[in-house]
C-alpha cells in the first residue's frame, strides 16, 4: 500500500513543472519546494512532470536535480524521480558493478517485483545501457551465486494465486533433503526456488513447518555466516514475506555505527508507493519504536524531511 498522499486540490502538471523551474531559480534552491512537489506525486504524475519539464526548458529534471542537490538528498530525490522500472534498472546496474558476495539487490528486486515490472526494468535496462540486465549479472557474478541469480532475474514466475498442495508437499520434502545434506547449489533446490510462483512456494513452506515443525527461514539462520546460505534466505524472504526482508534491512541501515543511507534510500525510494505501511507496522512491532522516529534520530536536514515525506509521516 503506497505513502504517498498526492494532493485533493487541483494541481496541474505545468503548475508543478513551473514550481520546481522557480526553485532551482535565484540564490540557493529551495529545496523544501522541490520535497512537497515531488514526495506527492505517484509515478504516473512524475512521469508527466518530467515529460513536461523536458518539452519547456528543454533539459531531463533529473539533470536539474542532480546540479542542484547534492549528498544522500540528492541521490534520494534522482531515485525517486526516476519511473519504477528505470530505478530498478539503475539499482541492478549499480549493484552488478559493486558484487559481493553478501550484496543481495540483486535478491532484493528479483523476487520483490511481479514479473510483468521485471520484464519492464530489462526493457529499461536495454534502453539505457545497451545490453541486456543478464549479461551483466552473468559476468559480474560467479559460481553458485551465478547459478542462482541468472533464473531468478531470467524467470518469467506465473503471478496468479493457485497452488497445487500435492506439489507443494513433494517439494518440500526435497527442500529438507537439501538443507539437511548442505546442498544448496543443487539444480532441484534452485529450480524450485527460482521457477514457482510465489503463492506456490509460500504453499510448499507451510507444508515443510507442517512436516517438519520448524520456519525454513529460521532453520537456515543456522548457518547465516555464509554468504550463499544468507542469499538462499533472502530469496525465501522476499518470495514469501517482503515486508519483514525491508524491515531487517531498514534496521540494520538504522541501527549500524553510522547509517547506512545508501540502504535506507534504496529501501524507501523503492518501496513507499508498494508496501511501506507493511513495512513501518512490521518496524514497530520488532523494534517497539515507529520507523519515523527511528529515521528522524538518526537523519538529518532536507533528506531527512524527504525520507518522513516518502514513508507517509512528513508535513503535507
């Protein structure tokens, strides 16, 4: 469920292409202008912003953004502004660029999106980087990470909510024969991962809790130093609970020495018009404190205001 409260009053798109034009005017930019414009507005509505913006000053609003602001405000505002497939598109760039082992973005957008918003970020993918999002996972990944990561991002996962409770019993007998026997890597485990939909596998892990009496997330905690088995429970996380996925991710970013702002922003800018109430009810109920209390403790200044904004807790 989105955030993001777009205004009752009549608006218009060249009023707020106009409004942001001005703010970037003059001495200094008027940087709290640009937040109550732009944190609400949905998709559709910064799409008409931006088409609009480039057709009267003939310059991408993101290029105005980007010499205007600066530091994790800026880099919060560029991802926001940008369509939903054409931030995924970046983030999967970014990510394949920077791998490690323990980067799960790549997890994070592939089981996250519908498969219809997957086929949209490789067509936005193509179309900004000239090659295909595959091949940059494939060369920039290795071993089973590879192995794992290619389905995933290459599956086109039927989204419909049919399950087949026979099926759903049978593998989730192979998925306790594998983690028992530590094989991971094996073809059964990732075709089952990386091909079922997701109401599918959520059917086949209550079958495995039914059989064998323990949470398969909680169960590959066991071994949750290894990088492999952290990125197999990611994946399940995000098949079949996302909004706890986010929540340990918001944490982690919050609670570190230092805030990690490059999660918090991806996390945020990625999932406030999807499930961020979800999210900000699942923070408080592990961490007994609101998500906005815990953002403000910790962030600072316009990007702080833009962050309250896009989880629905700023000034409107």
């Amino acid at each position: 469920m989105s955030t993001i409260t777009v205004p009752s009053h009549a608006t218009s798109i060249t009023d707020d292409v106009d409004q942001l034009h001005n703010a970037f005017s003059g001495f200094g930019t008027n940087e709290k202008l640009i937040i109550s414009i732009l944190a609400h507005r949905d998709a559709e509505q910064r799409k008409q912003i931006r088409d609009t913006y480039a057709a009267t000053y003939k310059e991408d609003l993101l290029k105005s953004l980007d010499k205007e602001l600066s530091n994790d405000f800026e880099r919060l505002v560029h991802l926001w502004t940008l369509s939903p497939p054409e931030r995924d598109a970046v983030l999967i760039n970014e990510a394949t660029k920077r791998w490690t082992k323990s980067n799960q973005v790549l997890v994070e957008i592939a089981c996250t999106r519908s498969s219809h918003d997957l086929l949209l970020a490789k067509q936005a993918y193509h179309a900004r980087f000239k090659k295909s999002m595959e091949e940059d996972i494939a060369y920039h990944t290795t071993e089973d990470f590879r192995k794992l990561m290619l389905p995933l991002i290459a599956t086109c996962r039927y989204d419909g909510s049919e399950v087949n409770m026979t099926l759903a019993k049978t593998e989730a007998k192979i998925l306790h024969e594998k983690i028992k026997d530590k094989c991971l890597n094996d073809d059964e485990f990732i075709r089952i991962l990386t091909t079922r939909s997701k109401s599918q596998i959520n059917a086949t892990l209550n079958q495995f809790k039914n059989l064998y009496g323990e949470d398969i997330i909680k169960e590959l905690e066991e071994d949750s130093k290894d990088e492999y088995t952290s990125l197999v429970r990611a994946t399940l996380e995000c098949l079949t609970y996302p909004e706890k996925y986010f929540e340990r991710v918001l944490r982690l970013a919050i609670n570190k020495t230092g805030t990690d702002e490059g999660a918090l922003t991806r996390v945020v800018a990625t999932r406030a018009e999807v499930d961020m109430k979800d999210i900000k009810e699942e923070y408080l109920k592990r961490n007994s404190v609101p998500l906005d209390k815990a953002i403000a403790k910790d962030t600072g200044g316009d990007y702080e205001d833009m962050l309250l904004a896009l989880i629905g807790c700023g000034d409107q």
